[in-house]
C-alpha cells in the first residue's frame, strides 16, 4: 500500500506548483519554465498555425511534462511496497510512449510507431549508457558495474530481439503478417517480463542491490506525487494529440521520413528523464544504475509497451504489426550485440562509452537517408 502521510492544504497544493517551475533530478536542477509552451502549442494548434513550428513547440513542451511524470512515479514508488511500486513503474514508465503510440495509430501513422519503440529501445541502450560512461569515465579511469545485473538483462535483451525478429522474418519470406501471430507473440514477451519482475523484485533480489544516490530519495508526499502524475498524464496526452496531429504535414514539408521522425525526435523526447538520471549516477561513480536504468528502460519497451500497443491498436482503429522494416530491426540487433559484449568484462570507460554514441550517431545518419 501507499505509505500516505497527512498534509496540509498549504503543503499539498504549493510543492507541486512549485514542482511545476523547477525540479530537481540529481544533480541536475531541470528548468520547468518550458511548460509555458504547453498552452502555447494548444493555441498555434487550434489557429493551425505552420505545422513545423507547432511540433517545435510541443516537443519542447514535452520535455518538462516527461520529467514531472517520470519524477512523481519515482516518489510514488519509493513510499510504496515492492508490487505497488513495479505496478507503478511498469504502467507509467513508458507512458509517453504508450500514450504517443496510441493516438499514432488512430492518425494511421504505423510506420512512426514502430520506428519510435525500436528508436527507444537502441536510445536507451547506446545513448544512455553511452553518454553515461562518457560523463562518468571523463571523472573516473574506469568504472565497475554489477555483471551479474547486468547480464540478466543482456539476455532479457536478447529475447527482446529474438521475439521481434521472428514475426519479422516471418512476414519477409511470407508476406503475410497474421495478427494472431503478433498477439502470441506479444502474450509471451509480456509473460517472460512479468517473471522477470518476479525475479528481481522477490525470489532473486539480492542480485540487484545497488547503492542509492540522489535520485533515490523521497521528495513529494503520496497526495502531491499522485496530483502531479495525472496533471503529467493530462498534459502528454494532450500535446501528443498536437504532435501526432502536426507530423503528417512535416512530413510532406521536410521529406523527412516516418521512420527518422520516430527512431531519432519522438524517441528522444521519451528518454529525457532516463538520460539525465543516468548521467548523474555515472558522474557519482555508480554507473550499474546508469546501465540498469538505460538497459531495463530497452527491456520495459520490448516486452511491455510493444505487447500492450498490440492489443490496444485495433480498438482505436489500427494494427500494429511486429513486422518491423529490416533496417529497423538490424539497427535494434547492433545495439543489443554491442551492449552485450561491452557489458560483459564489469569494467567500462570513457571510450567504450564513445563507441556506444558512435554506433548510435551512425544509426540516426542512415535513417535520415531512408
């Protein structure tokens, strides 16, 4: 159960208007005053003002909005018992991507949804942790992390891949892309995340223990955390209305393709909050938290928001296929194998970091060419 505690009206509706100017993530005191965009966008929107500009606008007012809910989740989560606090995790942690997806397939925008959960996944797991052993190898000769933590989810990757990869193939050489097949697939990779959770959470927790840093103490109270999350809610789902709406126009303006707007800019604006959390543990010398936070983030897509779109899309007039383009599932391959191998010494630094964002950088190019 929540661990509630009493407030006082004073306390219970200042913090989060304050929380709404300024919070701080870590060592990274996040400027909130972009949330002035989030009318702004509404407005441009509703006089159907140059669509490049609308999107502008709401990405930037995106990022503030994916923070507050990133950091009310992770309030709540630290008052709350270890099932409360996955239950939480899991539901809202991808929730921007969730949320973007489905008006995405209502607009029958497809091709952006797919680019976008394979872009968050190869994100998290080269450009978060990539930028995380940068920050934290330019401050420390080398960093250790928790190997066996580390591996479990390396293989949790892996099934990410295989799980993908096969509908993939399959509609390849058939041409077909059968949507009972997705959805078995999506019932198995959603199960084999649940037990993962079983795993970490209960019968193998011990594995798992990192030191607490900054990010880990508890700020809001359970009533302010729980305004802030649903106003954050509020929020996403209204700019992700402005976004989706504005990109068909982008597109045919700039000749950018679905597949770079998703895989590089929509992708981006989810992982935020990850990427900033993940720098501060690297540059205190706790990079397993930066990995754990970067590679479990990867995992959490693949095995929960992609399951979870699958079955959601037909009730808002889509489909969502896991066949995925083969360059999109070459570039999810890449990321995983070069993850994998890095993590397998429990020993990181600045250059192996480098390399991470290299492969990364050389990604986003060949998709801007698609």
């Amino acid at each position: 159960m929540l661990d509630d505690e009493p407030d006082s009206k004073e306390e219970l509706i200042g913090k989060p208007l304050k929380a709404l100017t300024r919070v701080s993530l870590g060592k990274w005191a996040f400027p909130y005053w972009l949330l002035i965009l989030v009318p702004v966008s509404i407005g441009l929107s509703l006089i159907h003002f140059n669509p490049i500009v609308v999107s502008i606008v709401t990405m930037l007012a995106m990022i503030p909005i994916t923070s507050l809910m990133a950091k009310s989740t992770r309030d709540l989560s630290l008052r709350s018992g270890t099932i409360v606090a996955s239950l939480l995790n899991v539901t809202f942690g991808n929730a921007f991507e969730l949320i973007t997806g489905i008006f995405a397939i209502r607009a029958g925008l497809i091709e952006m949804v797919k680019a976008s959960l394979i872009g968050s996944i190869v994100q998290n797991v080269l450009l978060v942790v990539g930028l995380s052993m940068v920050f934290g190898g330019f401050k420390y000769h080398e960093q250790t992390f928790n190997r066996q933590s580390t591996s479990v989810a390396s293989t949790m990757l892996l099934i990410a891949v295989t799980g993908l990869s096969l509908p993939t193939l399959y509609s390849g050489l058939t041409r077909e892309s059968p949507p009972a097949m997705n959805q078995a697939v999506a019932i198995i990779l959603g199960v084999t995340y649940l037990l993962s959770l079983v795993f970490a959470l209960f019968t193998h927790r011990h594995l798992f223990k990192t030191e607490l840093g900054v990010t880990d103490q508890v700020g809001w109270r359970t009533k302010q955390a729980l305004l802030v999350l649903l106003l954050s809610v509020v929020l996403a789902a209204t700019e992700s209305n402005i976004l989706v709406d504005s990109v068909q126009p982008v597109i045919e303006t700039t000749g950018l393709s679905q597949a770079f707007i998703g895989l590089v800019i929509i992708a981006i604006m989810g992982n935020i909050p990850e990427l900033m959390t993940a720098i501060t543990f690297g540059i205190r010398d706790n990079i397993t938290q930066s990995l754990e936070i970067g590679m479990n983030s990867a995992i959490q897509i693949a095995l929960f928001a992609v399951p979870v779109l699958v079955f959601v899309s037909p009730l808002v007039g889509g489909e969502l296929s896991l066949a995925f383009a083969p360059f999109q599932m070459a570039a999810m391959i890449l990321a995983v194998m070069i993850i994998n191998y890095i993590g397998s010494d429990g020993i990181c630094n600045w250059l192996e970091g480098v390399q991470l964002v290299t492969v990364y950088a050389l990604i986003a190019i060949a998709f801007y060419f698609i």
